[in-house]
C-alpha cells in the first residue's frame, strides 16, 4: 500500500540525547532504542471514518518520536498496519449502501492528505490487512503449529493458555480484561470457548461479507493476529516500540504481543515489542470523541474551513501525548495565535539559538515534552518580539525556526 510523501526535515547541528519514554509494561521511563536501528510499529486506522483530531493527536505523538530518533543520529525503521477489513468498515458500508472496498480505499486517501498537511513523517511501510492476508495466515499457521488453536463453529480461536506470560502488557486483572474485552470488540460471552479471554484469529465465511481461502477454510482475520503478523514480518520478531492510543492497551496490544510469544516460541526472552508506549484520548467539549456518538472533529474538515495545518499540529503539541484532553475552538484559536507570534519572532535578530536548540532537544528527549518545548519556543518569541525588527528576513532566527520544523514538524 502507497504511503504518503515525505516531508523534508532541516539539518541541525550536534545530536540530539536519548530519549526516554514511558513503557506501559514495565511502568517505567525507559531508553526508547538503544541500538542504531530504532524500529517502531503504530497500529494504524480501520478507513471508515478518517481523519478524526484523535487520530491526528496519536500519529504526531509517533512523529515526534520518529523525529527525536533521527535527530539522536538513529536510522529508523517504521511500520504501521490499516485494517482495511473489519466490522466497523463492512457494517458502515452495509449501512450507507456502498461498497466496502470503496469506502475503505476512499478513506485511506483521505488520511494520506491529512497526515501529509499535518506534516507527519510516512512509515516506510504502510501495510493492509487485505494485501497481508498471505502473511497473517502464514503468523496463523505457526499458531496452529504450536497447537495453541482450537475450532469453534467454523471460528478459530486462539488459547490464552497457551502463554504463560498473558496480561504482561497491561497488568491488569481478569475483572478488568473481561471487562474491557466487551467493550473492545471482544466476545467474552460467547459459549463454547475454552477461555472467555480468547481471542479470534479466524472468522469463518458469512454470508455477504469478504472473505478469502485459508488452511482454516473461507473467512477473514482476526485484528490481533493481524497486527502481530505485519509487525513480526516487517520490523523481525523482536523490535524497539510498539504504540497505539491507551485504548489499545488492552485488548489489542496484549493479545498481539500474545500471539507473538506463542507463535515464535519464545515464551521469556526478547519477542515482540521491547517498549510499549500509548498516547491519551481526546474528548471534545468534555465528552469522549468517538464515532458512535457523532462528535468527532476531522482534520480534513479544518482544512477545507482555511484551518492551518500547522495551526491542529500545534494544538496537538500543546498536550503531552500521554495526557487526556479536550478540543475546543479555544485551544485552536490558542494554537493559531502562538503560530502567528512565532512566525513573526523568527523575522527578528536571532539571540541565543543555539541554547534554545538545546533546550527543545532536552524537553523531547524526556518522554516527548512537547509542551515543555513549546514553552521554550513561547519564552524566546516574547523575547524576541520585545526587541528590534530584522531589516531582512534572512537576518532572523534561522536556527530556531529549523529546531522547530525539525523536531516539532512545524513549519514556521
């Protein structure tokens, strides 16, 4: 699946620290990559219904640690899945009277043009379910293997007992997993499985819906062993970060990490993701922004209002990825005021700018501080608005108008 295009990123001087983010599995503030290569894997969108402020929230969070990577003098490898097939998007079409595929592929173009206004750096490889069916039923079949699959119905599932490291991820207890599992997309009361807990890995045919050829008969996949097999193909068995929103935490992320485990038969030693980092939802006007209760805020809309993009990044900045927050056309009109103020500090006598590189590069590098960064870039703009106009614009702030494209992917 095509990508979108790249967007380019100003050279700076010196490098930048590690940086350290939080693991949700460990509960701790850890090194992201310790190695050259830094591999990172984002679950990606279902193309029912794109591009929301959430999406837009949690894929900036991603960039500014792809970006924090390469200024650390990291290469770095970065997938991410679409779900191309999947309830939502086949219910949606079913409801509008339009084709599956259509919408989906509909949607996806949608999200490459949000994401390339938004100035969000591409994945090197933008995966769909569909174009991976091949490799999920290959991830399957090591599954099956293990002899960690059962029947039901026609349905496969896999045994959470199978893994002896289940809940790992999340940590959280059986009430809680059940709970969260029914919400989630999962079928804790469906009779006849082994474990309420266990999770899908083959849907058998139904009538009026996609399906493909498998060792398991005609049907389509799972989402958990969907993910877990993309990651495992195009970043290796073990690989640095896996992220998603902190809705994913459980079920999505433990149960992927599950399969893994199982599949590659490394139940204790490195597999899968070494990190797990999760960005926080965001709620419009104090109410979860979800589809299901028609309040999502979406970026190609903003953009068609004469919405800056740079202006949504900004708003998106000025929470820490892992925060809950709010969107409200206050935090917008925030946004665009800070953008003006600092597209005219950078027309004016430079400072100190190398202090104030220095000073983005240390708030990053600590669990992407954006908005501690963004205080930063506040203190000098005030400064440098106190002062003297350039008399040419190539006398102004250079430095720090690149800092803050390259680290923050804003264009100044």
């Amino acid at each position: 699946m095509d990508t979108w295009p790249d967007a380019s990123i100003p050279s700076l001087p010196g490098r930048a620290p590690s940086t350290l983010i939080w693991d949700t599995a460990s509960r701790a503030r850890v090194v992201a990559a310790r190695g050259h290569l830094a591999t990172i894997y984002a679950c990606g969108i279902t193309p029912y219904d794109a591009t929301h402020i959430g999406h837009a929230a949690t894929y900036i969070a991603w960039d500014l640690l792809v970006r924090s990577w390469l200024d650390a003098g990291h290469e770095v490898r970065y997938a991410q899945n679409v779900t191309d097939v999947d309830d939502p998007l086949l219910e949606r079409a079913a409801r509008d009277g339009e084709d599956w595929r259509e919408l989906a592929d509909r949607e996806i173009a949608r999200y490459r043009g949000d994401m390339a206004a938004l100035r969000v750096l591409p994945p090197d490889y933008l995966i769909g379910a569909v174009e991976a069916l091949d490799v999920i039923g290959e991830f399957s079949g090591l599954l099956a293997d293990r002899g960690s699959l059962y029947d039901l119905e026609g349905d496969v599932y896999a045994a959470r007992s199978a893994d002896a490291r289940f809940g790992s991820v999340s940590g959280f207890d059986q009430a809680t997993m059940l709970e969260l599992s029914a919400e989630r997309g999962g079928d804790p009361g469906r009779p006849g499985k082994k474990d309420p807990l266990d999770p899908l890995i083959w849907l058998a045919e139904r009538p009026a819906e996609p399906h493909w050829d498998s060792r398991f008969g005609p049907g389509r996949p799972g989402w958990h062993v969907e993910c877990a097999a993309i990651a495992s193909r195009w970043l290796g068995v073990a690989f640095d970060v896996q992220a998603g929103g902190s809705d994913l935490i459980f079920p999505h992320h433990e149960m992927s990490a599950s399969h893994a485990r199982v599949a590659h038969g490394v139940p204790d030693g490195e597999v899968f993701a070494r990190r797990y980092v999760h960005a926080g939802m965001v709620r419009y006007d104090g109410v979860k922004m979800s589809k299901s209760l028609g309040n999502l805020v979406f970026v190609s809309a903003l953009r068609e209002s004469g919405t800056d993009p740079m202006a949504i990044r900004l708003t998106t900045l000025a929470h820490h990825y892992r925060q809950d927050w709010d969107w409200t056309d206050q935090v917008l009109d925030a946004a665009v005021r800070r953008l003006h103020r600092w597209r005219e500090a950078v027309r004016r006598p430079a400072g100190d700018q190398h202090s104030v590189l220095a000073a983005i590069r240390e708030r990053m590098a600590d669990d992407l501080d954006a908005p501690g960064a963004l205080a930063v870039i506040d203190a000098w703009a005030e400064a440098a608005l106190a002062g003297p106009p350039a008399k040419q614009v190539e006398s102004g702030s250079g430095l720090v108008r690149d800092a803050v494209d390259a680290l923050l992917g804003v264009r100044l």
